[in-house]
C-alpha cells in the first residue's frame, strides 16, 4: 500500500497526465483509509480549479452552481 508521502506524489500526478490502472488502485485503496490524504486531494483540485479560473479571468463564485458558494 501507499505511504501519505507516495499519495502526495500521485495525487500530483494526477492533475498533469492520466494515472496508471495500479496507481488508481493503489490511490483509491488508500483513500478509502486516510482522511487526511483525501482531504488533500480535494484541496489540491480545489486549488487547480481556482487557479485555472485566475488564470482565465473568472472569479470561483461564476463556476459555483446553484445553491453552492465560493
């Protein structure tokens, strides 16, 4: 199984190219364990969406759906 350390590198991975069918697995196995890595995750993509927004022009609250808040 994966070391947080390894999660942290996958999960980066993750956000620039498509993961491997181990890695997926490894990842999910994982994830399903550590709260704290899946919090992680979460932030990382979090951060990747609001950067790519900045980078457009837009603001989060434009991509928030109904109901949801930036």
């Amino acid at each position: 199984m994966l070391s947080c350390k390894e999660v942290t590198e996958v999960c980066s991975a993750e956000m620039e190219r498509p993961l491997r069918l181990g890695e997926q697995v490894s990842l999910r196995t994982h994830l399903m364990m550590c709260t704290g890595c899946t919090r992680y995750r979460k932030q990382l993509k979090t951060l990747r969406q609001v950067m790519q927004a900045y980078a457009q022009g837009r603001s989060i609250s434009d991509d928030a759906g109904p109901g949801e808040s930036a």
